[in-house]
C-alpha cells in the first residue's frame, strides 16, 4: 500500500464530516506498517496530484467563495502529515473572501509562516497560493494595502465599495493603490502586530503592481471616474476583464423619498454633470484604459443619459396608500425601473425633452456611439456593457409568439440564449438562476410585457465588437439585453450596428 506520509503512533485516522449525510462514507488514512529493515526498496510515495484531488473532491459541497480553513475536518486533514497539511491549506486558500479585518490580518499571517517555510525548504508556498480574493469591506483592506503586491498569483479581485460615499472614495482608492500618499504602511512578518509609519517620508510610496491579475470587479461604488480607471490601469496592467458597478447603490426597494435619496448619494449618470455627452465620457474612459492592451471584457454599471432626465422621471413615482407586504411594494415601483422611460408618456412628449434631444432613439443611440468609442482607444476590447436607462422591452419575434399562445415565448428565448455561441452565459453568476416557475410568473400573459423584476437592478445592455484589420475599421453590434432577473432577450432589430474607421 502506498505511504500517505502519515505520523508515527497514528496507525489508523477516521476523519469524518459533522454531517455523514452530505458526504458518502469517511475518509479512511491507515499507516503502513513499519518496513523490513532487509528491503532496501521502501515504500513508493503517495502521488500528490492524486491526494489533492481526493481533498478537492471531500470540499466540493461547500460554497466557492467560504473561507474553510477555520472547520474542525480541516484541522484534523491538517493534523495527519506534513504533506495533508501543505494540501489542505493549498486547497482551501485558493478562494478566499474576507468578512473582518481581524480575519484578513489573521489569513496574511498564516500566509507569511507558509512562505517563509516554504522558502526554508526550497518550495513555493503561502501567497502563491491563492488565486481569488474578495472582501465584503474595502475598508478591511485599506489595513494593509500593501500587502497586494505578495500575492503574485492571483488572478481575480472583488471589492466592495457599500460602506464608502463620494467623499471618501478618493481617499480610498488612493490608499488601497498608494497613489501619491505620504506614507506606507509597512506589515511586520515577524510579529501578530502591523506597524504603520507615521511621518511623511519615512518610507517610499508602496503603490500595488499585479501583473497576474486577470478579473477585477468592484460592486457599489459610488462613482465611476477616469481617475478610478487610470488607477486600475496603472495597478493591474495585464487585466483582461473589468466590472465596476454604480447603479446598484439606487434603493428602488421603498418609496420615492428614499429613490431620490439615492440618487444624490451616488454619480449614477456622469453625462450633463461632468460630461457633455455620453461621447464624451467614453473619450475620457478610453483614453485611462489605454494602457490595458489585453483587456477584453468591460461593464461599466452607470447611465449614459444626462442625469436630468432620470431625476425628473422619478418624480412621476406615487407610492403606494396601502403597503400591507413587500409584494405589493415591488410591484408598485414599476414605474421606477429603467425600461419605464421608454413607455413614459409625460416624460417622451414634454417639451424640454423634445427640444433636446427629439426622440429616445438619439439616447439610444448615443450608448451604441459611446461603445464606438470606448473600441477605438482599446484595440483588444470585445464585449462592453453598461447600464441602460432609456432602453424598452423589445418586441418578441411573431415566429416565438405564435409558436406557443400561453405566453412561454419568453422562457424559451431564455433556454435559446443558454445555448447561444457568444461565449455569454444567459444567467449572470450574481444573480443566480430562475427556474419556470419564476419565469411563468414573472411574465406577463401579453408577449414583451414587462415582468417583475428585484428593485435594485437595471437593464445591462451588452454590445460585441468587431475588427476589420484590412480595411481598419471598427464594427459595434448591440446583441442583447439582460434583464435583471438574468433573462437575456436578444433584440429583433438588425439595424443596431455601427461602424467607423480606426483612429
């Protein structure tokens, strides 16, 4: 029998789940039996591989992003040998997500004891290992900021910026990128406690540099702004896909009073406050994100109409008289959903939006265009998204409509774009699935009718970009919306295609 390199005294170790009913059967380790001192030939060593695996498989029910390391069949795996212990701790931090500050201090000095006897011993261990990394509190990172840099490994961030306003977004994304501060801060590997320097001067800026870093997303910000991307740029230059998200701070959940409340707490439409048009921003966007020239995939979760239109249409909301349950709240906020504007009379036909702007297609419009030029600066991008506020429900195809009369049209356009080729699964990983039954009741008994949706997400409108390299040009096709619910719905209209030359 192989050797699992298990402890002398130990013969037998039975490691079982708190839980026998979600795992088959134990986890049996016997050691072997002491070698005869006539055989030269020992015992073979227990493949690595294998045993990694067999530790995978034993954590495989448990959430992706759950940090394990602190569960008692953890500490028993890690208990058998030097090899279970270096495994198990592999396998556990190569996700992690952090819930406190006193957790994240408590993972980074794991991480430093697993490097510096990895180093003693001429293996690669500690940092190395982890390849996801989320925290439920930016601020929880803004301890150690520095401490980014030991990760040269990892391959996807999340933050989250909930707890953060407009006020002190600037000095966090300073901190946490350590741009142009006056101090650093400095972690002491040999010792529980972090020293931070005090004095201007007394150390060099530590600015954060991952060159492996592939996914970056950030949820909740409060603004998306040209310093926030060069930042990024200059921090991850190697990035291939970028998510930042502003929108999903808007409380669409109560009332009215607390809508626009929301909406002056976060810059969900930088157009007409910052930027003259939605061509604009994308001219001071692109040109941040530059640099990036691996980068693929962008969503960037604001509104690109002029942030007037938005505030005057929340004030066709009434709330409602009689809110017995949460139900009935959500469906009486469906005037404030992002699709609303397309169907709002009052908004559509007065005349300051018809002096300005003429019709909703030129808003409509003016994403597409603002894509466009997003294409021009970053020659590798493919896919861009952003956060609709002027798009409708589109009309279902007559072919779908008259395939099934009970109204399960779009259900199954929802299966359809599931098994599309555009590399975009139809259900976003942050929402999570909806099954028929939600989708029955959702939809309307009528055919493109609005269906309920949660309160706190917009219409994400995706476009694919395309490139002529022997004619230079530069193509944008607006292949879907995705509704909040996760339902992709594919427009019906092929004229939604521009191109331009490249610059």
């Amino acid at each position: 029998m192989p050797s699992l390199g298990a402890r002398s005294g130990s013969q037998t170790s039975v490691i079982s789940r708190k839980d026998p009913g979600s795992f088959h059967g134990s986890l049996i380790l016997q050691a072997p039996s002491k070698p005869d001192k006539k055989d030269d030939r020992g015992h073979p060593e227990f493949p690595p591989e294998i045993l990694e695996q067999v530790i995978e498989l034993y954590f495989e029910d448990h959430a992706p992003f759950s940090l394990r390391l602190l569960h008692d069949h953890v500490k028993n795996l890690r208990l058998c040998s030097r090899l279970f212990n270096q495994t198990v701790l592999r396998c556990v931090l190569r996700t992690i997500s952090i819930s406190s500050s006193t957790l994240w201090l408590g993972v980074l000095r794991i991480l430093t004891r697993e490097m510096e006897d990895g180093a003693s011993s001429g293996r690669a261990a500690g940092f190395v290992w982890v390849r996801q990394l989320s925290f439920v509190k930016v601020h929880d990172l803004l301890h150690t900021p520095s401490r980014l840099d030991c990760f040269n490994r990892l391959a996807s961030l999340w933050l989250d910026f909930g707890l953060e306003g407009l006020h002190t977004q600037f000095d966090c994304v300073s901190k946490l990128f350590g741009i142009g501060l006056p101090t650093a801060l400095v972690d002491s590997t040999s010792t529980n406690s972090i020293a931070k320097s005090s004095k201007p001067g007394s150390a060099p800026n530590a600015q954060v540099v991952l060159h492996t870093l592939k996914l970056f997303k950030v949820t909740r910000l409060p603004c998306i702004n040209a310093y926030l991307l060069r930042a990024i740029a200059r921090a991850f230059p190697n990035l291939v896909s970028l998510e930042l998200q502003c929108t999903c701070r808007l409380n669409r959940s109560c009332c009215q009073t607390c809508y626009q409340d929301s909406l002056t707490l976060a810059i969900h439409s930088p157009v007409s406050r910052k930027y003259r048009s939605a061509e604009d921003l994308a001219h001071a966007f692109g040109e941040a994100l530059k640099p990036l020239s691996s980068l693929q995939s962008i969503y960037l979760g604001l509104f690109l109409s002029p942030e007037d239109i938005i505030e005057r249409h929340a004030l066709h909301y009434e709330p409602p008289t009689d809110r017995l349950d949460d139900e009935e709240v959500d469906d009486s906020l469906g005037r404030l959903y992002p699709d609303s504007l397309a169907k709002c009379e009052i908004c559509l036909s007065s005349n300051s939006f018809q002096r300005r702007y003429g019709s909703l297609e030129f808003l409509q419009n003016q994403e597409m265009l603002a894509t466009l030029r997003m294409a021009q600066h970053i020659k590798s991008l493919e896919n861009m998204a952003w956060d609709s506020f002027c798009q409708g429900v589109p009309v279902w195809p007559k072919s779908k409509v008259a395939e099934d009369e009970s109204a399960q049209a779009p259900h199954k356009l929802e299966l359809n774009a599931e098994k599309s080729g555009d590399g975009h699964d139809a259900l976003d990983s942050s929402q999570g699935s909806v099954n028929s039954s939600q989708s029955s009741e959702g939809s309307s008994s009528t055919p493109g009718a609005s269906h309920k949706r949660h309160p706190s997400e917009s219409f994400k409108i995706e476009f694919k970009v395309t490139r002529d390299i022997m004619k230079n040009r530069v193509r944008v096709t607006q292949f879907n919306l995705q509704f909040p619910t996760g339902r992709n719905t594919y427009c019906s209209n092929s004229s939604h295609i521009l191109d331009a030359y490249e610059d």
